[in-house]
C-alpha cells in the first residue's frame, strides 16, 4: 500500500484591531491601533486609512500601533495588513474636512471698476481649522484682488474685492482660489470678464 504524507501548512493568524482613537479627525492627526496579532516591528505590514496607506508608522508592536491619518484618506474603515493577511474593517475613522465654494462663479466689469465675489467655508465631521486663501493663478495687467477675511474658520465667509484698471485688458480672466488648513487643500475658480465701457 502507498503511504501519503501531507506537509501541515501554517497559516498565520488575522490581525485583529479592537480599537482606534480617536476614531476622528483631520488629516496628519496620530490615531493609536490597539489589538493583536500585528507583529513585533511593522517590516512590510501595512495600515490603510478607506485604502490610502499610512506609511512607515510612528510606533508598532504587536498590540499597538501608532500612524498618523495620510493625505487623500476619506472616511473609512482602518484596516492592518500583516504578511499579506488583512485584519477586520469594522473600525471607522471619520476624516474631517472642509467645503470651498465661491459665488457668483462668474461676473463682468467694465474697464477699471470692480466686482465682489463671495468665497464661503464649510466644516465637514466637526472641521474648525483655520483655513487660509490664496490666489492660485496670475492676474492681468491692473487688476487686483484681496479677501477681507483671511484665514476663516468654518463654517465662515470672505469677500474677494477684485478690481480692474481702465487699462487692464479686455477678456475674460479666470482665477483659481486655493484654501489650505487642517492638512487639507482644496480648490475652486470664479471667472472675470472685463470689457470696455459703453
């Protein structure tokens, strides 16, 4: 009779995390992993913040881990993957965050007079960083523009006074308003038609 013998294969045992916190925040805030099975050093294991890696963590043993929220991370599930074996998604860190919008989107002046554009803030999962605007696009020849309110906090608003010379070239302009804060970037963009007057 022919003998068969089978090699037991060892399957390693599924990180589990039983706790994050806090369990929200902004972006770059420490978040401490607590659970088991996560390893002595973190060597090629990973920590994913709704799929975006974490990188090189600031501390790891085998119940605890210690890694700031990576840019680009949304809320989502916190998941440990050791040895190619992912740990439980049950444990959500809210990621909180803010809205940029500006109103009117667009306006038309007449050489060398002026148009306000409303820029508001919005505060997304409890966000109240100070958020700080700036102009992302170069301006045309005798135009000018500046907020009234910079940084704001949200939920909160500001005035673009954008104004024009009578030398300032016909044509229409558009200008990219950045806002930064809380480790997070966001933009949008009005556009200005200037023309002759009438």
């Amino acid at each position: 009779s022919t003998e068969l013998y089978s090699t037991p294969i060892c399957v390693p045992n599924a990180p589990v995390i039983n706790t994050i916190s806090p369990t929200s925040g902004a972006v770059d805030t420490p978040v401490t992993i607590t659970g088991s099975e996560f390893g002595a050093t973190q060597g090629t294991s990973t920590v994913t913040f709704s799929g975006i890696s974490a990188g090189t963590a600031t501390s790891w043993n085998n119940t605890q881990i210690v890694t700031p929220v990576p840019a680009g991370a949304t809320t989502g599930p916190v998941i440990v993957t050791v040895n190619g074996v992912a740990s439980n998604a049950d444990k959500i860190f809210t990621v909180q965050d803010f809205t940029l919008s500006v109103d009117p989107e667009s306006q038309t002046v007449t050489q060398g007079s002026s148009a306000p554009f409303t820029v508001s803030l919005g505060g997304q999962n409890g966000f109240s960083a100070p958020v700080t605007l700036t102009k992302n696009s170069s301006l045309p020849l005798g135009v000018n523009a500046n907020f009234n309110t910079n940084p704001v906090t949200p939920t909160g608003t500001s005035t673009l006074s954008i104004s024009t010379s009578p030398t300032t070239p016909e044509g229409s302009y558009t200008l990219v308003v950045q806002g930064f804060g809380g480790e997070q970037t966001h933009l949008t963009s009005l556009t200005l038609t200037v023309v002759r007057p009438t």
